[in-house]
C-alpha cells in the first residue's frame, strides 16, 4: 500500500474537522440562561468554536559387585537391572546423540511426566505521552497497545484542559478514554493496518457519557527509520465523537518521537439540558514513547 494513500484520507478527515462554524456553547455543558424564548431556545444548535540453561547430569552407572562362586547360587542375574527399577521401561537414549537442548526437554519429560509447553508468541508493548495545543486550551494523551502477531488490546486517554465559553473565570476540562480489542488485517514489516473495536467514555462539566467505540489505524514504514502513523475513531450514541489524527513517528530503538496533527469533533446530542453543543478542536501535537 502506497503511504499517499492513507495521507489524503487523513488529509480529508482533517479537512472536515476545520470546516467548522464558531461554537456558541461547551460539550457537555449546561447553557447559560437568556432572555430568549422558550421556542427561540429548543431551535438552537451551539456549534464549536475552533478554538540459562539448567545444567544436566547423566545419573551415575551402577556396576555390581563382582561375584564369589560360592554366591552363584543366591544371586539371580536375568532379573531387572538397577536403572530398570528406577525407571521401569521408560525407553533410554545415548546423550552423545542428543542435542544438549534435547537433553534437557527429555529430563523436564522424565521429570514432570509430560512434554515440555511449546514457547509463548512474542508480544510486542507501545506506550506514550502526547501534548498539543486545542482550542485555545491544551491537550494530553496517554496510550497503551499490547498485541501478538494478530490480535490485542489498546487502551488511550485525552484530558483537554479549554478556557472557559462564556468567559468567567476558570477552565473547562473534558476527559475521554477508550478502551478497544484490535485486530491486524495487515501485518508486515514494513505496514501494519489494524481494526478496533470497544467502548469510550467522555466526562465533561456537567455530564458523563459513555458508549461504543470503533476505531481504525495505520503504521507504514515511510524510509528508514521514519514511520506514517494515523488514526481514526468514532463513537456514534448516545453521543458523538470524531478523533482522527496524522503525523509521522521517529524509531530510535525502543525510543519513539512522533509529531502532527489532530482534529476532533464532540457533540452531546442534547443529553445535557436539551440543546445540542457540539466542540471542534484541532491542533498540532508532538509527543514521545517506548516500543518493546
């Protein structure tokens, strides 16, 4: 896949963020009282303002005592040897012929009474920080991903600390967290295209909402050690919300510095008092991370 592509749609998305008329009122945020009437006031939507190994040993022979002719008689010979009544008819093998890997896979067999567990697939660990400017306010994301080589899990956080719309003193601070299964239809090298699925939450002054939460993402090598990263959710009730962001990431080992760009579209869809308030925020962010 082509990095122009998933750029444009990133680019579109964007693009619908910024086309956003002034806002009037907060998400999830009782209106302030007016003077208008009650008609004037239930045909009101507020929009946005943009504002090591064990070691093994072989068990010691045992070698008999050689026998005086007198004692010929009292000794039976054609019974079972010493390491048959240690270890019955377990079948016997030469350690010069076995690896010493598959000396010990047969010594945890002698010893446990079964085969030893094939090893666990590797799991790969992403987390991060992210901080950014957002209408007129700041923004802060934590993020964890934890996946095999198909499937995991992805948990995120945003505080949005805004000043406040209708100017009193203070701020306006919005938490939103979402937690999702994820699934890798597309795992390379150089590209890995996943779809999630789960739940989000959205907490705001006056209100507390949750409800369910699809999301998709995209991680392609761009040259070298320089990644395309973006990222699209939604949740579509009982409210709304649209966090889709692009930017590129810097892989130096573990150390992961990425930068961009994100937009993002609230609406309570009048469960606060009525009225629809709907907040866009875009704006840059830069942050920094860890992959193991």
């Amino acid at each position: 896949m082509s990095a122009s592509r998933p750029t444009l749609c990133a680019g579109l998305v964007v693009g619908l963020l910024l086309a956003a008329p002034a806002a009037e009122a907060r998400f999830g945020k009782k209106s302030a009282p007016s003077s208008d009437s009650k008609d004037d006031k239930d045909s009101r939507v507020h929009a946005a303002s943009p504002i090591t190994p064990r070691s093994t040993h072989e068990a010691s022979s045992y070698t008999p005592p050689a026998d005086d002719d007198d004692d010929d008689d009292c000794c039976d010979t054609s019974g079972p040897s010493y390491t048959q009544h240690l270890y019955g008819d377990a079948p016997t093998y030469s350690s010069s012929a076995l690896s010493d890997g598959e000396a010990r896979d047969l010594a945890d067999m002698a010893v446990r009474g079964r085969p030893p567990s094939p090893p666990s697939a590797p799991l790969d660990v992403r987390l991060g920080l992210n901080v950014g400017a957002m209408g007129g306010g700041t923004s802060g994301d934590v993020f964890l991903g934890i996946e095999g080589s198909t499937l995991g899990v992805a948990f995120q956080g945003t505080k949005l600390t805004l000043p406040t719309d209708d100017g009193t003193p203070g701020t306006d601070v919005i938490h939103l967290m979402a937690a999702h299964l994820s699934w890798a239809a597309v795992s390379t090298d150089r590209m890995r295209l996943r779809a999630e699925v789960g739940f989000s939450m959205a907490s705001a002054p006056d209100v507390f909402l949750a409800g369910p939460s699809l999301a998709a993402s995209l991680e392609a090598c761009l040259v070298g050690p320089l990644d395309l990263e973006v990222r699209v959710q939604g949740t579509p009730a009982p409210y709304r919300q649209l966090d889709a962001s692009a930017g590129v990431a810097l892989h130096l080992g573990a150390l992961n510095l990425r930068a961009g760009w994100r937009g993002l579209i609230l609406d309570d869809a009048g469960l606060v008092d009525g009225v629809a308030h709907v907040d866009r925020f875009t704006g840059p962010y830069a942050g920094a991370g860890f992959s193991f």
